[in-house]
C-alpha cells in the first residue's frame, strides 16, 4: 500500500480501484478506465465523446457503445444525454457509480452517483 487511507482517496480512484476488481469483461473495463481519465476527483464530469473513446481505446465506435451499455447496466456508470438546441449532434456526461455489491457506506448520492458524502 501506498500509506494512503481509503478514506483519503478520491472517490474516482476508488471507483477506478474497485472496477479493476469487478466482474466487467475486459473491453468495458478498458472503456471505463479511460472515460476515468476524464473525470474530476469526484467522479463526475467526464465529456468524451464516444469517437474520442473508440480512438484512444483502439476499439470501434460501436464496440465502445455496447460496453459503454454494458457498464451502465451492471451499475457502474451513469450515462446522461444532453442535446443542444438547434445542433443535430449529443454530449453524453459520464459519472462514476459503484453496483450495490461494490459500493461503500457513504459513497452513494440519492440518484446513485458517487459523492463527497
């Protein structure tokens, strides 16, 4: 260990600690740890855009969908959808999320996000 208390990280870093534990598949995984490369130290945040993952992941575009979907859904990211008035394209915002198995007393906002407690 490093000296440092789990209390004194960031949540971030304990969300990106215990994904690396999780039961995700490697590509999802993968996904994640670079949408973390994004996010403040709160876990939330975190803008890329789905071509900026495929590329800095080396996985297509769609591969980085579905493990974006299959993150979602196993709890461990929260998704929002944004559209802009009058542009065609979205903005997802990304925030870190810990399942029920994997989440630590205090960590989990009202919604599920991970928060400063």
């Amino acid at each position: 260990m490093n000296g440092k208390s789990k209390k004194g990280s960031s949540l971030a870093l304990r969300w990106r600690n215990a994904l690396a534990d999780s039961a995700l598949g490697s590509n999802a995984k993968h996904v994640l740890k670079e949408i973390h490369s994004f996010m403040n130290a709160d876990g939330r945040q975190a803008f890329p855009t789905i071509a900026m993952l495929a590329r800095r992941t080396s996985l297509s575009e769609k591969t980085v969908r579905t493990h974006l979907k299959v993150a979602e859904d196993a709890g461990w990211i929260d998704v929002q959808e944004g559209r802009f008035p009058g542009k065609r394209w979205r903005r997802f915002t990304y925030s870190a999320r810990f399942p029920d198995q994997a989440s630590e007393v205090g960590e989990m906002g009202q919604e599920g996000a991970v928060n400063d407690g």
